[in-house]
C-alpha cells in the first residue's frame, strides 16, 4: 500500500488533496467512534456480569511495609515527604494518598 504526499508547496494543497485529507479524518473520526462504542459496550457488559472495572481501590492492609516503618518518623517531622517516596519507590502523591489512608 502506497502513500500520498500532497504538494504544499504553492502555499494550498490542490482541491484533490485537500478532499483526500478531509476523507481520511472523516474516517479517521469514524473508526475512533466506533472504537470508543466497543469499549463502552465492553465495560457495559463486563459490570452486568458482575466484574469490577478499573483499578483496585488501595487499603491499609495494602500499604507497603516500608512505608509504615517509615510513617512514624515522617509524623514526628524527622521526615519529609520526599524520603518516604524514594524509600518505598512511589511518587509523593503516592505517599500523600497512603497518608490520607491512615489518617481517615
């Protein structure tokens, strides 16, 4: 399958061209509709069944235990956010959703 380079070099494509592209994003649109109502239809589908979609909600039984060694140190100031994170490997924003979890 070839492909095709339209010639922009006048400053305009040729009305040829210009049809062409405008087809391939009306088509492009198309598939991207149609890909979106599969999914849609899937998901659907999968919580009539009963299975959850998404990720796993996060516990306290699933915090790493890294981060609970380190948690009483960070309450007491002697840590910032940042340590706890590169510890257990996470993001800071990690760290602060596992914090909000302990402290609910």
């Amino acid at each position: 399958m070839g492909s095709i380079t339209p010639d922009c070099r006048s400053g305009q494509p040729d009305p040829m061209s210009e049809a062409f592209l405008q087809m391939a994003g009306v088509f492009s649109q198309l598939e991207l509709s149609m890909i979106r109502m599969r999914v849609r239809s899937g998901m659907t589908n999968a919580r009539a069944k009963g299975k959850r979609i998404g990720r796993p909600q996060v516990t306290v039984e699933d915090l790493p235990g890294a981060f609970l060694r380190h948690y009483p140190a960070y309450q007491k100031g002697a840590l910032n956010v940042s340590e706890p994170a590169r510890v257990c490997r996470v993001s800071r924003t990690t760290v602060y959703k596992y914090i909000s979890l302990l402290e609910a």
